[in-house]
C-alpha cells in the first residue's frame, strides 16, 4: 500500500526543500570554518555566509511554494478524503510557524525595512526554537513508522 | 570656503533634540521608510527621518585624538572584562582566542577597546599636498549585513538608523566581522553568553564596535565624539537633512563624499577636498583597519532570492488553483502514469 495518498513529488519537493533548508539553516552559525566543512573538497562554498543564506531563501521559496501548492489542494480538494496524522498536524504546525517567522525574518532584512530590535530577538529565536522542535517531530514520526503527514480517511 | 549654518557648527543641544523628536514621530510606527510621494530616492531609506545621520567633514580634522579619548570615556562602562584562563575550545588548531585585554591602550586600530580611530595621511591633489585626518569605526550602514547575517539576532540596526551588538546575546563567532564590507566589528574572548553554553565548541567571545553611544542618543545628548571634537567635524541629524548637507559642503569645498552610497548607503557620509580613491591608497591597511574603497550593496542579491521566497507561496497558491498535484491515489494505486504527469506539470 501506498505510505502517503498525494502524488510523490509534493513529497519529493517537501522533502528536498525542508533538507536544503536543514543544512542551510544550520550554516548559518559560524561553524563550517571552526569545523574545516570548507576545508572538504566540493564544500569550500559552505563558508560563504551570503551564498549560504541565499541559498536558504531559495530553498525557503521551494517549501512556500509547496506549501501553497498543499494548502491550496488541501482547501479545494483534499480535506474530505484525507485526515492529518497526530504527528503529521504537530509539523504543520511548527512549519506554520517556521514560515512565519522565516518570512518575517526576510521582510526584515528588506532594505527599506526597520523592525524593533526586540522583535527582531524574538522572531529569530522563535524560528530557531521551532526548527529543533521540527526536527525532533520528524524524528519521532520516522521511528514511529510511517511518516505521512496526511492519509485517507 | 563656504560656511553653512549647521554644517560647520554642529547641530545644537536643541537642534539635536528637536532632531530626535523628529525621529522620535517615526519610532512609533514600525520605521518601514516609505519614500514621500514624487519622492523617487536612489538611497534606500532616505526618507526614513527617524535615521539619524552623521557627516564628517575632513577638511577640519586636525587628528587631535579628542574624540578617541572621548569614546573611550565616555563607553568604559560596556568594555569586555573576560575571565580567565579562557576555556578549552575545539578544535584547538582552527578556534583560536582573541584578547586585547592585556592591550587596551591600543589606539591605532579598531580593538573591543577601541571603537574609533583616527587615520593620518598626506596626499598630494590639486597641485598642493594635503594632511587629511580620517576617524574611522562603523559606518552604521542603511542595510547592514552584519545585522542581517547575525544568526541570533545579536545584532541589530535600532530604528533610529543605528546598528547595535548586543553584549548578553553575542556569542562572537565573528560572522558579523566577516560580513561587515569593512571588518568593523572586534572580538574579545573570555566574555558573554558562550561561556554559560558549550565554549567548548560554539562561541568565542563578544564582538565590539561603535554604538553609536546609544544611551547618550536616547537621554537626547550627541555620542561623545561628537561633543569633544573641538574642531566640530562631526554633525549629526536627520538623515534626508545631513545628506542635503554633505552635499553642499562636498560642492563648497568642491569635494567628495564617501558612505552615502558604499554598502547601498550607510548612516555616515565622510567628506573630503581629496578624492578617496587617493585617501586609500596612502591609509594604512589590514585587521582593525578599514579601507576606503567603493562598495557595492552586499545584501542586494539577498534582497532578489527574499523578494523570490516572499512571493513563492503565491505561486504555490496559483498552482493549486489550478489544479496541479490535486488527485490522490486510493490504497493500491501505483500512480506511476499520474505521477509523472503530474511532476512535468509543476515544473
Ligand atoms: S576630535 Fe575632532 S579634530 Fe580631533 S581627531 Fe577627532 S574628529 Fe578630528
Ligand atoms: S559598517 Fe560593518 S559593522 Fe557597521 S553597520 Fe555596516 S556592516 Fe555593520
Ligand atoms: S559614536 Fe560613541 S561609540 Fe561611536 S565612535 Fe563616537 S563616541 Fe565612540
């Protein structure tokens, strides 16, 4: 039987993106330098602080656009057939929150854009504090087994 | 040369605080500079009155050092007193400790204990030779990346245009000196948050800079270095009016103007009588010593791929109108076919 009832490419799209933005979101801290990452040959790029965090909204537009994609079906077609999984709606959440204050985070860094710094503070630790949780619902959906989000009713 | 009014005599007690009141009308809305209708600006954040602005005119600095003392002074209190011996930190060969606490009276470079200083020169320009005296710190830029870039929130432009590092949540990994056009900020080991995390493996310190002497701005007094100067080199106010003024006192002296738009422009304008192409081929240059060269915006293509990942859910949502990736598959269905079909359609 099917794992997951929406076509394997929303997944393949979720999956890469939220991976792209796993890795990226990590090279944000400072660490690739401390830790010879650019040493590696083919990873010398991970030291690039603005590639790095360029390529972080790049895969940033690549899960909003999903997301949009998902909801959008969701709204239209999907929410009578099919039920989120307990795990599945704890994620949705805590990417809700993620794209929220992710985007914020990019609003802000707009150049005609000045938020209040203690705004600022909370919207990134917030989005720091939602990408462990993320990760730790993922992981906990993995060792429980099946990992869909979403089945059918 | 021209005298102009304010200019050359520095913005009042008063004037600064009518100044700040200004501002003060802009603090109170989230600052999103909005250009003025007919208003078509090429400086981001021109219009943005609650950023405040200071222009050095380079033609009255005598190098005195009154303003580096008065920096000094004047922000003592914020100086890092690190504890020792550092901690172990891993992996030893690539993170390495700064310290300059044995050092504080460095004055010839940028240091955590030095957040001004003054680089002397003589040029020749125009058929004479000139002596130009340049106090160098951070630019306090328009966009700063090293604000931007901060992966905690650290570091942080303040609405009234100043960019600020705040000491209890640095955890000085450097990122912000790495990114800075001009290397401004400095580290100090031994001190801040990293120590009560894993100093071990994250964090190095705190990273120190100019601050604009905020708490000064905010009791509506001008940063130290402006008041000591017994030259008045320094002015500081409104953004759109200082940049009015460096203008004018570019064309009196029939000089030039840099940070108006290095780094996509930047809440400090130097002004010079010698172009600065020929300041920074005589400066000294390297760690802790900024150059004086041309910047391009550093954040422009940042602001491309956020303007693209703001408007991505748009497309997502248009997509799903249209009905791509909508069917599902029963128990059983394989829905290679479909699949494939589908996965051309998004693309
Ligand atoms: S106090 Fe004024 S004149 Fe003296 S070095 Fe500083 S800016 Fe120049
Ligand atoms: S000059 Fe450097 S440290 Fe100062 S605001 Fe600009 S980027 Fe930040
Ligand atoms: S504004 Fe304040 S912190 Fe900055 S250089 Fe002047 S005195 Fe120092």
């Amino acid at each position: 039987m099917r794992a997951r009832p929406y076509s394997s490419w929303i997944s393949r799209l979720f999956v890469v993106s939220v991976a792209g933005l796993a890795v990226t979101g990590l090279l944000q801290m400072p660490l690739a330098e401390r830790y010879a990452l650019t040493e590696v040959p083919g990873l010398a790029w991970t030291g690039d602080f603005f590639l790095v965090h360029r390529l972080h909204s790049y895969f940033a537009a690549l899960l909003l656009f999903t997301a949009g994609l998902a909801a959008t079906n969701w709204l239209r077609a999907w929410r009578d057939r099919l039920a989120l999984t307990p795990l599945g709606a704890a994620r949705v959440v805590i990417l809700g929150g993620l794209m929220v204050s992710g985007g914020l985070r990019m609003y802000r860094n707009l150049p005609s854009v000045t938020l209040e710094p203690a705004l600022v503070v909370t919207i990134e630790w917030v989005h720091l504090g939602l990408a462990v949780a993320l990760g730790g619902a993922a992981l906990a959906a993995l060792l429980r087994g099946p990992s869909a989000y979403a089945r059918l009713r | 040369m021209k005298k102009s009014g304010a200019t050359q005599s520095g913005l009042s007690r008063r004037g600064f605080l009518k100044a700040l009141a200004v501002g003060g009308a802009g603090l109170a809305a989230p600052s999103l500079a909005l250009a003025a209708p007919g208003e078509a600006s090429a400086t981001p954040g021109v219009a943005a009155d609650a950023e405040l602005v200071t222009v050095l005119d380079l033609s009255r600095c005598i190098g005195c050092g009154a303003c580096v003392e008065a920096c000094r002074e004047a922000n003592e209190e914020k100086f890092p007193e690190p504890t020792k011996p550092f901690p172990a930190m891993s992996p030893a060969r690539r993170a390495k400790p700064e310290d300059w606490s044995g050092r504080r009276d460095i004055d010839d470079r940028l240091t955590p204990y030095n957040w001004l200083y003054i680089q002397s020169v003589r040029v020749r320009h125009g058929g004479a030779d000139h002596t130009v005296h340049i106090p160098r710190r951070c630019m306090h830029c328009v966009n700063p990346p090293c604000a931007n870039l901060c992966p905690f929130g650290a570091a942080n432009k303040q609405t009234n245009g100043l960019t600020l590092i705040n000491d209890s949540l640095c955890l000085g990994g450097a990122k912000c000196r790495t990114v800075c056009p001009w290397h401004v900020p400095q580290r100090q080991s031994g001190v801040g948050l990293y120590l009560h995390l894993m100093p071990r493996f994250a964090g190095n310190g705190v990273m120190y800079k100019c601050d604009r002497c905020h708490q000064r701005l905010d009791r509506g007094e001008v940063p130290a270095c402006i008041e000591q100067c017994p030259e008045e080199v320094q002015t500081i106010g409104p953004r759109r009016e200082m940049i009015a003024k460096a203008r004018e006192l570019a064309e009196s002296m029939n000089g030039f103007m840099y940070g108006l738009d290095e780094n996509g422009g930047t809440n400090t304008i130097y002004v010079s009588p010698v172009p600065f192409e020929l300041l920074d081929a005589a400066i000294e240059q390297g760690r802790g010593r900024p150059h004086l060269k041309g910047v391009a915006d550093v954040m422009a293509e940042e602001n491309s791929a956020a303007t693209a990942a703001l408007l991505a859910p748009v497309a997502g949502i248009a997509a799903g109108f249209l009905g791509i990736g909508a069917r599902l598959l029963g128990p059983g269905e394989d829905g290679h076919a479909t699949q494939s079909k589908e996965g051309d359609d998004a693309r």
